[in-house]
C-alpha cells in the first residue's frame, strides 16, 4: 500500500504562478470541455484571498488553487499537467506536491 502511495505522489506535477486571466481561461477551457466541478472553496474569503477549485473528468481529478499573493496553481496527474503547459505556454515547476503531517498539500523543492 505505502508502495501505491509513493508511485501515486510521484507521478503528481504542479504549475505555480499562473496569472489570473490564464487561470480562469484554463479552468473555463476545461468546463467546455466537459470537466465536472467537484468542489470550489466556499469560504467568506472566497476568490477574494483564496480560491479552490477540484475539476474532475473521468478518474483524473485536477485541482486548481488561487491566492491573492501566489496567483494560480495547478496539480494533477503528470501527463495531464504536461497537456496544460503545452496548450497553455506554461512550465511545470520543478517542485511537487507532498502530503504534510495536518493532512494538507505543501510543495518541496525537489
């Protein structure tokens, strides 16, 4: 099982500093494309400070985060992050997800 959980969190890939008007192209661009929302951050503070959003389409799930001082971030599946960059001149960052000891994702340097 531990096993599982590390090839998994490997083959996760993060797009950092995406500005706004790209953000919500890509988010409105994979709505059209028939991604489901599964989740958006409903706090007061909501878009405001921060933002989440969980798209999902088949078994890939995306997630898309939003803060009024880092821009926008994406993480995904590796492949379908690879897609959003070509499509979107964008770069993956050289950091990736990890689970932190709360339960929440934070980012390492690789």
């Amino acid at each position: 099982m531990l096993v599982d959980l590390k090839s998994w969190l490997l083959s996760r890939a993060l797009i950092e500093d995406v500005p706004i008007e790209k953000f919500n192209e890509i988010l409105k661009d994979h709505l059209d494309e028939g991604w489901e929302k599964i989740y958006v951050y409903g706090g007061f503070d909501a878009w405001i400070d921060y933002g989440r959003a969980n798209q999902k389409k088949g078994r890939v799930i995306l997630r898309f985060e939003w803060g009024n001082w880092t821009e926008g971030k994406v993480i995904g599946p590796k492949p379908m992050i690879d897609q959003i960059t070509l499509r979107h001149g964008l770069k993956v960052s050289k950091r990736r997800e990890r689970f932190g000891s709360g339960g929440g994702v934070n980012v390492s340097e690789d």
